[in-house]
C-alpha cells in the first residue's frame, strides 16, 4: 500500500472508528436500561425481574464495561498523550477483550432465552415465556441491542488490528526467500 493511498484511508477509517465508538454508547445504555427495568408480575408464578437471573446480570456488567470504555476510548482518541504503551496496542487489546466479553454475555442470555421459550422437558423445565411474555420479549430486544454493539466491536477490532500493524511490512513469502536464494547463489 503506498503512503498516498494510506493518508486517502486515514481520515475515513478514523471517522469510522469514531462512529461506531460513539454509536456503542447509546446502544449499550439502552441495553442496560431495558434489562433492569425488565419486570413482570404472574399472579400464579410470582414477580420475575433481571437479578432473578445472573446471565442478565452479566449482560448489564457487560454493557456497562463497553460503554465506559468505548467512552473512554472516544475521549482518548481525540486527545495525544505520550506513554509506555501507544494507543494502538491498548486499543487493539482493549477491542478484543470487550469484544470477547460481548460474546460470552451474549451466549449466556441466548441460553437464558431459549430456556424460557422451549424449557427443558427432559428436567421439567416448562416453557416460561408462555407465563412471562412481556419479559421475554423485552430480553430478545435487549439481546438485539447487545447484538449490535457485539458487531461494533468486532468492526471496531478489525480497525484497530489495521491501525496497529499497518505501518509494519509483511513477512517474506516462500516464493521470495528461494527468489532471494538463487539471487546470492547466482552473484
């Protein structure tokens, strides 16, 4: 890639990074906000409410870390500070690892999900949806929501994985290293 055609990326990968950086935020908050004000009463089967379940739990934790640190990540971007460690090393681990977190919160509460619409009758699980639908239906919403800030990170991963290891060359191919073989053997 040449220097031109590298500067010309730039600025779009940037505004790109800040995008969805930004775009996280709202989408995570929304998601917490939906979770903890999941509620349902049954007057058969009793209340049920987010702490009743620790995948839920779990996804509000989760949630919370990426908006703060896509938050944080926002503010840094903008802001150039020399340290032990550049920015695009912290970015790139820092991606993975939210990304990672987003991906095992969001197995859990599909797991959760599937339980409540299908139960389990090998241990007589019943389906719980079928008693507590309006709480289903706002999980599945708060699943999607998670969903699309899973898919944020793992673009925003990809970037940072560009930004950090474009400035160094490729490593040789076979076919250049017996090209440069037969070079030194020919001189």
């Amino acid at each position: 890639m040449s220097a031109e055609s590298s500067n010309k990326q730039t600025p779009l990968v940037k505004l790109l990074d800040s995008s969805l950086r930004l775009c996280v935020i709202p989408l995570s908050v929304a998601t917490i906000w939906l979770t903890v004000t999941n509620k349902e009463h049954n007057s058969i089967y009793g209340d049920v409410n987010f702490t009743n379940l620790t995948g839920l739990k779990y996804m509000v934790f989760t949630s919370a870390i990426s908006a703060g640190y896509a938050t944080f990540a926002a503010v840094a971007s903008c802001i150039t500070f020399t340290c032990f460690v550049t920015k695009a090393w912290l970015f790139f681990v820092s991606d993975q690892v939210v990304a990672y977190l987003m991906v095992t919160s969001g197995a859990a509460v599909m797991e959760i999900l599937e339980l409540a619409y299908n139960g389990d009758q090998k241990i007589t699980w019943s389906e719980a949806c079928e008693s507590y639908g309006k709480f289903c239906s706002k999980m599945k919403v708060a699943l999607l929501l998670h969903a699309l800030v899973l898919c944020c990170f793992i673009v925003l991963a990809a970037i940072s994985a560009y930004r950090l290891f474009t400035p160094f060359h490729p490593p040789f191919s076979s076919k250049e290293v017996e090209h440069e073989d037969e070079d030194e053997q020919t001189t």
